[in-house]
C-alpha cells in the first residue's frame, strides 16, 4: 500500500494501481470513460483529468490522466482544481458536439454513464450551433440495437470484443471525426458474449434489443438478485420486473464467479417465462382431455391416484434444490430418481463424486482465469459453459503480464501489456473431437475421439506421478505429446485440468480427476473443473437417486402406481420407445412444471409451477457454490414453488408430517438437516427475516413512478404491494438500501450519481475486489477434509472405426442445445438450423438419413474437416429429442448436390 494525497487528504491505495482507481476507491468522483475495471487503461477520452504537484512547495502541478499515472508513494493530486475542473468540461463538452439530444427517447435514459459523467463534470448547456455528424446504424442481430450517433469514441466497445471477448467481427473504421464502431456490413454479431456491450458501452451506442420491444426505465422496474438457469457455472445476475413479466436479465457482480459479464444465452434466455408455453392453471385429464381445474379439486385427484400403489417422484437438474428433496422427501429416498438415463446418470454422479474427493481445489471461474496452464480434456467448454470459456481465454493476458512484469510494466497499463504480449498464445492445451472457439489462442488444440482422449488423460497422470494407472500402446508421436503436456503442466504454478460430461464418459472424467490429483502433489495450487450439464446437476447429484432406467424397471414390473415428475421433460433423457414404455406402465403420471414440455402434455395431472424469477430458491453451481435466487415477480394463483406443491400433494394424501413447510427459510433448514452435503446452504444469503437499519430492504430506487398509473385503464384505485414470505425484499420503494448491504441480497446498483452500472464501484472493497457486504453464495466442496491423493479407473482401448455404422458424438450448441433458452424468441432467431457435421468426403447440398433409437432423421450435412472417417458430430435435442450420449448409428446418403 502507498500513501497519496487527494485534495489534501491522506488515502491509502495500491500501489500497483492507477490514479483514477485510487481516487474512485477513496470515494472520490471522478469522472471517466474509456477506462473499465476489466479492460485497464488507454487514455482515450481524457476525462479523468487530474492535478499532479511534485511535491508540497509545488504550487502549480501539471494535468495528468489518472487513469494513465501510477499510484506512487507520497503523490498529491488535486480533483477540485479549477484548471483540472476546467479540463475535464471542455473534454465533455467537445465529446458531446456531434451527441443527439436524444436522452428522452435513448434506452440508456436514467441509467447512462455518459449522463452521469456530464452533470458530474458541470456541463450544462452546448454551444455547438453546427450540424451534427451523422452515421448509419447497422443490424446487428436479435440481440444487439445500434445507433451510431451517440458514440463519443471511448474504444470500449472493441477493446472488450476484440481483445477480451475474442470476436473477430467488430471493429473501428474511419478516423479523427468520422470514426465508426461496427461491423464491415450489417450482420449478426458472432460473439456468444455481444451481450456485454450494452453494459460495456458508457452511452446508447448498443442497447438491448429485446428490452427496447418492452422497454422500461430503470426507475419503473423492480430487481431481486439471481443465478443464470442455462449451464452450470452459476453466474450471477439481476432481473429486471416490471408490471407482472421480465423485462430484462443484466450481470450482477460476482467476484469468484462472472464477475463483470454474462454470455448471451445467460441474458437473452429468459423469454420462457412470458412465454405462450407457461403453464398457468392446473388442470387433469377428464374424458380424454386436458381441462383446468381449482387447485383443491386437483390436490383431491391426486388423493385419488395415490391409492392405486406405490409412488415415485422423478427429479431435475433444472428444479432447485428444495423442490428436488421436496420430492423426495415425499416418495422416500428408495423412490426417488434423478431422471437422468444412463450413462448420464453415471456420469452426473462420477463427476460430483470426483468434485467431493478430489485433493486439487476445485477452480472458480476467476481461479480458471489466473491459471498459467490449462488442459481441457474433451469437452467444448465454448458449448457447454460459456462462461468459463471466456475465463479461459483470459489465460492469455496472464501470460501477457509476466511479460509485462520483466519489462516492468504495470498491468493495468492494457495498450503497452497487450503489444508486448502480441505473439503470445494462451498456455491451453486442448483435446477435443472437433474444433472449438479456442483453438485460436491455445498452445496446442489436438482432435481425437473421446476414448483416446481419455487415453491421453490417463498416460498424463502416469508422466506426473507413475503410481497413477498406466497405458499400454502409446506410439511416439503420443508418447512425446504426452511428455510435453505434462512438463507443461508440472512447470505450472497454478495448472488447471477441465472436462466434463459432454460425452458421457466416465474414462474422461476419471483421467481429468487423475491428473489434478497427480498436481495436487506438486502444487498446493493445482485445481479441476468439471462441466455438468444443469444449473443445479450438482445439487440434485448431492441429494442422491437412482437412475430413470431404474424407474422403468419398477414401472414394467408393475411396482409403480404414480409418477410424479418435478420440472422435467423425460423426452429429452430417454428415447420415444423405452419412454412410451415406461409411461404405459405408470398408472399414473403428475407433471409439476412451469412451462409445456411433451411430458407435461402426457400428463394425467399437471400443476403449474413457478420460474425462477416467480420464487425463491437455491442452485449448487459445477464448483460446488451454493446461490440463492430471490423472488422478482409476484404471479397470481395457482402458481407456486414447485416444493410448495409438493407439500400441498402430501397433505392431500395425509402424510403433512414428512414434508410441511410454509417458508423457503424452513425447507432450506428441512434439506439442510437432512442432506450432509447440503448442510450450509442457508448460508448462501440471508433469510426472509433479515434486516439492514432495522428495516427490510427494498427492491425498487426511491425514484420509482406509482403503482395506480400502470393500471389506470383497469381502476385507478391502487393495489398494496404484493408481499411474500420467502425473500427479504419489499416488494417497492420502501425499505433499506446501501452500499453495505449483503452482496448476495443487492437488487440493483445505484448510488448519488452513479445511476449506471458503474456504480458498482461503490459496492466494492476495491475496484474489482469484493463486495462491501460480503460474498455471494457458499462453497459447499471447500468442506472436505483427510483427502488424499488416490486415482481411479483404467485407460479405455483405443478408438477404432467401423465400416458398418457411424459413431455419432453430441455437438453442444451456445444456441440451440439448451431447453429453456430455445423457448426465448431472440435464442430462436440466433440458433442455427440442425445439421450433422460429417468427416471424410461430403457433397454440398447432402442430405443424410441416420437412425437414431428406433426413429429415423433426413438431416442436412456439413463437411468437417477437424472428423476422421466415419465420425459424426449431431446437436443433442435438436434432431433426435433424447440423443446426449455418442452412439454407433447407421447413416446414409439421401441426396447430394456435386461440388461446384
């Protein structure tokens, strides 16, 4: 730490910071704009304009750009000088003269960095009497606005895209007056994380495009914190209410986790809950049809049923962790299926086996980012956790930065650190089936098939440590990859191993688990990462289950009188025959979901269950964070919390005294008691009852416009606001609010001044640091203790074609592959059309037929180069509903068109 200065006030700060940190973590305003906390400094804009004195005599000082001046011991600035004043309005006001006087009609209105950094700087009137620039927007696809006339060139925008992001298909054009941020033509953007630069971008130059269809100002709408739903990495974001229905998803800052940006299916996926396919009534089946029904009158049916025999309850890696031991609470543990088929099921549970006695530390998101060698062991992390693929791709600038600290260069300093490190690739190490979104900045990005992948894996772990199971049959050329991966890994100070259950092979798993636990002996800093295929897989393994196979076992021996499915489409984990199967065993079948699936539409009884943004609840994240999400929305009757409904189906069927709870604070205290793994999970945030000064908190700015007008065509007599037993936020504007509110309970970011995301700032110990009110979330793994170093499994043999069928791996989709996001309109329009991506000698314009289960597909093939013969790649749900698992089929041509 150093001591500096500011307005003759002595500060504390970091000393290998720059000034613009220094002064913003002091407390102290100062405006800027092309600085952001992730990207560091180029001194584009110049409006964090300072006074530096040399030293107390010096009476006249120097402007500098404080976020260009390195915190040094001793240093005196000045924000309040007037000439420093001075500066820092004439830079706004020279960057607004070509600024349209659009704020009434921008997106960005009440929530724009660009409004806050000009009343903070004292610019008030224009005098630029001239005609204004102007340029022609692009599209830039579902997902992204554009309105080029309000840039004020800070680089943001591209700096984020191209050098953090990757994205190749935005850039700057033009110069001096005339500079233009887009695309070479109108086009989708191709980046999986363009999202972030509505949030990146300190003006309107990219707003949201799905929220402008519904807009609503910032001060309109209400927020509750919650955790992305699509993958398993748990990010964290704030959802954006207003009148009954989301408007918007925005990233909530996470230290461990996201930090400052989300992927797009994360922002953009949650149409499904103002979707047309809501469930909104219960309803059973009379005379063949579906009708709805009261609730008592269902919860009576269910009376009913439950006396025709035994009842098993059917989990989701999609459903929180209350509504999944809800469930099983109710059918007992022998009854209670995780509704995963084999060998996802296996997998799934190999995987959280291996998280739990792993000796390596099971990486972050932000650890993953810091890691200084990477190997990721068949699993397109790009597909599957998005996120985490962003992380990764940090590992370059880490390499970068030792290159700065030789050349003594502070990391923040981005412009000199990223020309220096401009021939550097990340230290990642790749194996994968077929090309992934960072093979362009690994080290080495090798394609094999998953059992020589695993192979690999194994001969690994033996190079590290050779008490590790060996492998037999390694030629040369794999013998010496091996040697060079491991080196590489050994050398590492804090090496990372990634895999996960894409292909569902337990041999991948194993020999990731084996490597880290090989580091672990070498490396206190050696750590694993295993990608599971839910938002809360890990949870949901945590409780325990048998297998969906096993489900229908009991179903066609007859030992099944109903089956109560929990938020699950069983269409997508086992195929049409063996389903249809199981299901004509069943008596009878009760769907509790909140959204129409194929299983749902066969249920007998249906009970509609509430989204996440409708409830409150706990998801465990692939490395093993407890999160809760809180309550946004207040729907009417009879939707409620899936456990809810569980208890209700427990009462009717007198059994209240297994499971009966009227709060979440009292089902999280139920599953706690009873799950050992799932012990801390009310320390995830706090409960219903906490208070901040002696009040709840709120969950809208002291801003918001009333209630009456929102409904003024209906009755202009006004409506108390909704109340709910399971969250600690008001519902409006009444309650508490501050900077040093828990981090897991902050519903928005906004502070005197600060009304754009920037603000965040001030809820932060230091400038991308913690949290003031502490960490969001539990890490449940960090709890094992006595683990040792031990390996397991054996090395599979190796791949070997077939001339009489294909084997056909599943393909993950960003967009397309993942069932809750494909019920968002924007997610539709930018997923692509099925395909399956063959190797060998493909024609334009060919059509496939490929067997898949006992049903037949007509799919249009592509060409793959990365594939060997006889290989496919195919997009799981997308073609055959119930494909994740690779399979020999068989596959022919239908139709080709020559090559032109």
């Amino acid at each position: 730490m150093a001591t500096i200065y500011i307005d003759g006030r002595a500060v504390e700060a970091r000393a290998n910071e720059n000034l613009l940190q220094a002064c913003l973590e002091a407390g102290t305003d100062l405006p800027y704009f092309c600085w952001h906390p992730e990207l560091g400094s180029v001194g584009a804009c110049r409006q964090c304009a300072v006074k530096q004195f040399a030293n107390p005599d010096d009476k006249r000082g120097r402007i500098v750009m404080a976020c260009m001046t390195p915190v040094t011991e001793g240093a005196i600035i000045s924000v309040d000088d007037p000439e420093a004043k001075e500066f820092r309005g004439e830079v706004v006001e020279w960057l607004m003269t070509n600024h349209p006087h659009d704020c009434p009609v921008c997106e960005e209105g009440g929530e724009c960095h660009l409004q806050d950094m000009t009343v903070m700087t004292g610019h008030r009137e224009r005098r630029f009497k001239f005609d204004k620039r102007t340029h022609k927007n692009q599209d830039l696809g579902p997902f992204v606005k554009h309105e080029m006339n309000r840039c004020i060139a800070c680089y943001r925008c591209v700096r984020y895209y191209r050098d953090y992001a990757g994205g190749e298909d935005l850039g700057v054009f033009a110069q001096h007056n005339n500079v233009y941020f887009g695309r070479h033509a109108s086009g989708t953007l191709e980046s999986t994380f363009a999202g972030n630069l509505i949030e990146v971008c300190p003006t309107g130059v990219f707003t949201d495009k799905p929220f402008s269809a519904m807009y609503s100002r910032k001060w309109d709408m209400r927020g509750a914190p919650s955790v992305c739903t699509h993958c398993s990495s748990g990010c964290n974001t704030i959802i954006n209410e207003r009148a009954g229905k989301v408007r918007r998803t925005i990233n909530r800052y996470n230290e461990d986790v996201n930090r400052y940006f989300l992927c797009d299916r994360g922002r953009y996926g949650n149409g499904f809950v103002n979707a047309p396919t809501r469930l909104r009534a219960a309803g059973y089946v009379i005379d063949g049809q579906m009708t709805p029904v009261p609730p008592a009158q269902a919860l009576s049916r269910f009376a009913e049923m439950a006396a025709d025999g035994p009842i098993v309850g059917i989990g989701s890696g999609r459903a929180s962790v209350e509504s999944n031991y809800a469930l099983r609470a109710l059918v007992g543990a022998s009854g209670f299926s995780t509704g995963w088929a084999e060998p996802m099921h296996g997998v799934v549970t190999l995987a959280s086996d291996l998280l739990r006695t792993t000796p390596a530390r099971v990486a972050t998101l932000q650890e993953s980012e810091h890691a200084d060698a990477v190997l990721v062991l068949g699993e397109d992390v790009s597909a599957t956790a998005p996120r985490l693929s962003l992380a990764l791709r940090q590992t370059r600038r880490e390499a970068c930065n030792k290159l700065a600290d030789a050349a003594r260069i502070p990391h923040w300093l981005d412009a000199p650190v990223r020309t220096l490190g401009s021939e550097v690739l990340a230290p990642i190490y790749i194996a994968t089936p077929a090309a992934t979104d960072l093979d362009g900045v690994a080290t080495v990005s090798l394609r094999a098939m998953p059992d020589d992948i695993a192979r690999l894996g194994f001969a690994i772990a033996n190079r590290i440590d050779t008490s590790a199971p060996s492998v037999d049959g390694l030629t040369e050329e794999e013998s010496a990859r091996v040697a060079a991966i491991a080196d590489a890994l050994i050398a590492a100070e804090r090496p990372l191993v990634v895999s996960g259950t894409q292909y569902a092979s337990r041999a991948l798993l194993q020999a990731a688990a084996n490597i880290a636990a090989a580091l672990s002996a070498r490396s206190r800093n050696a750590s694993l990462s295993l990608v599971l295929p839910e938002a809360n897989s890990l949870g949901l393994a945590m409780i325990g289950g048998m297998s969906l196979d096993d489900v229908r076992a009991q179903a066609l021996s007859g030992r099944i009188g109903t089956l109560i499915v929990m938020e699950a489409d069983l269409t997508r984990q086992m195929d049409a025959g063996p389903l249809n199967e199981m299901l004509g065993a069943v008596r009878h079948l009760v769907v509790i979901d909140h959204s129409v699936t194929p299983t749902a539409e066969r249920g007998e009884l249906v009970l509609p269950s509430t989204a996440f943004s409708e409830c409150g609840g706990t998801l465990v994240s692939m490395e093993g964070r407890a999160q809760r999400f809180l309550q946004v929305v207040y729907p009417e009757a009879p939707l409620q919390v899936g456990w809810r409904w569980v208890c209700d189906l427990a009462r009717a069927v007198g059994a209240e005294d297994v499971v009966n709870w009227i709060t979440l604070d009292q089902a999280i205290a139920a599953t706690a008691a009873e799950v050992p793994a799932l012990s801390r999970i009310g320390e995830a945030a706090p409960g219903a009852g906490y208070k901040l000064e002696g009040t709840p908190l709120r969950s809208q700015t002291d801003r918001v416009s009333g209630r009456t007008a929102i409904r003024a065509n209906i009755s202009v007599r006004d409506l108390p606001p909704p109340q709910s037993p399971d969250t600690p936020l008001h519902s409006d504007m009444e309650g508490s609010y501050s900077t040093e509110m828990p981090g897991s309970l902050v519903p928005f970011y906004r502070v005197p001044g600060w009304n754009s995301e920037q603000s965040l700032n001030k809820f932060q110990q230091e400038i991308g640091g913690k949290m003031r009110g502490g960490d969001s979330g539990v890490r449940l793994l960090d709890d094992a203790t006595d683990v040792r170093v031990s390996y397991g499994g054996t090395a599979p043999n190796r791949f070997a074609a077939r001339t009489d069928a294909v084997l056909l791996l599943p393909e993950y989709r960003a967009f397309g592959t993942e069932e809750m996001s494909m019920l968002s309109d924007p997610i539709k329009e930018r997923a692509a059309a099925p395909s399956i991506r063959i190797g060998g000698d493909v024609a334009v314009g060919t059509t496939v037929s490929v067997q898949i289960g006992d049903e037949t597909y007509e799919v249009a093939a592509q060409h793959d180069p990365s594939l060997p013969a006889g290989v496919a790649l195919c997009p799981p749900h997308m073609v055959a509903r119930a494909f994740t698992a690779p399979r020999w089929v068989a596959m022919r041509t239908i139709s080709a068109e020559a090559v032109a």
